[in-house]
C-alpha cells in the first residue's frame, strides 16, 4: 500500500512539476533553441537511447550541444588519447578539452540548460523528476566490467525511472567515481520516501545555481 501511495505520489509530481517547469523556462528554451540553430548546422534537438525502467531503452531528449555527426566515432579515431580518457573517466570530459561540443553547448551545459528537454521525458513517463542517472547501456556494461562489485548496485538500478536530479546531484559532491554515483542511487532507490524526494527537489535549484 505504501509503495502505491509512493508511486502515484511521485507520477503526480512529475506531471505538475515538469509542466510548471516547462511554462517556467519556456523562454530560455525558446532563446536556446534560436541559438543553437544559427550558431551550427543541425537539429535544435538531440536524442540518445538511456537505459530506463527495467532495463527498457528509451530516446532521451537533450538540446544539441554538440557538432553533428558520430561524434564518438570522431573522438575515439582522431583523439585517442581523450577517448581512453573519456572511458576511464566515466564516459565524460571537461568541456574546456572536449572537441566535440559547440561554444554555445558550453555555454548550455555550465548552465545545464541542454538538459531541459527531458522534461518532456518526465511527462511521456519514460523518466521522473527524481532518480538514478539516465544511463547508456554500453556504460553500465563497461563500468560493471571495471567495477565488479557494482553489479548488485546497477541492478538495482535498472529497477527504476532515471531522474532528471537525484541523490548525488545534489549532494554538493563534484568528483565523484562511478562506483559511489551507484552505490548513492541504488541506496535511494532502496530507501525511496516522501521526505527524501521532496527534500532533493528543494536542493536541486540551489546545486543549479551553483554553477550560474
């Protein structure tokens, strides 16, 4: 019973919450969108399958920080030794080194703005306010292989809606390994109430404007 009451609490916020949001900064996304499309050619939008609930792949939606084409394709054959470090280092690079991104997708992803589209995510329910992060499945793979002993915390993860924020997001930790990122949600995802959900909500505007 208290799971259910959970659940259509969590849906519920999602759906008011993310439609708040999107009237909130619809006109920075509109900004945004003009930007994106007279600064580089290509779509406004990008998407990228992410693992979601019980391990079902979905299309996450993103603004388009990067130039078009294979960008990882790109990385791995002209810049192998940002692509070994990219892997190592938890699929991510710091944007000051990272050849693939635009000048305006730096600028949307310090101020984390590429992520506003899933919200829309978060309405189609494939995602919630509120979770694990929106994994790709090749990188739970290959950060199983690296960290053996998170195989039980990514499995608890894949029991679960990715979140747009979460846990460690807002712990105000900035480097933090693969393996303490999954340890943090699998332990969340265990523990899930009422009070932790609206409590990293609250933080979540306060971590956001830490990077402004």
């Amino acid at each position: 019973m208290k799971k259910t009451l959970f659940a259509i609490f969590k849906r519920t916020i999602d759906i008011v919450g993310s439609l708040i949001l999107l009237i909130l900064f619809s006109l920075i996304m509109l900004i945004t969108m003009v930007l994106i499309k007279i600064s580089s050619p290509g779509p406004i939008f990008f998407k990228q399958k992410r693992v979601g609930k019980n391990s079902h792949q979905f299309w996450m939606y993103k603004f388009r920080s990067m130039y078009t084409g294979d960008n990882d394709k790109r990385l791995r054959e002209n810049y192998p030794d940002l692509w070994k470090k990219y892997k190592e280092s938890g699929w991510k690079l710091e944007m000051s080194e990272d050849p693939r991104i635009t000048p305006i997708g730096k600028k949307i992803r310090s101020l984390t703005i590429d992520e506003f589209p899933q919200l829309i995510n978060v309405l189609k329910g494939d995602m919630s306010l509120v979770g694990p992060r929106a994994y790709r499945e090749e990188e739970l793979q290959e950060q199983e292989k690296k960290y053996p002993k998170t195989k039980k915390y990514i499995d608890i993860i894949r029991s679960a809606k990715p979140g747009i924020t979460g846990v460690w997001q807002t712990s105000g930790r900035n480097d933090i390994s693969f393996e303490q990122r999954a340890k943090m949600d699998a332990a969340y995802i265990k523990k899930q109430s009422f009070l932790d959900e609206i409590l990293i909500i609250l933080k979540t505007p306060t971590s956001m404007l830490s990077r402004w």
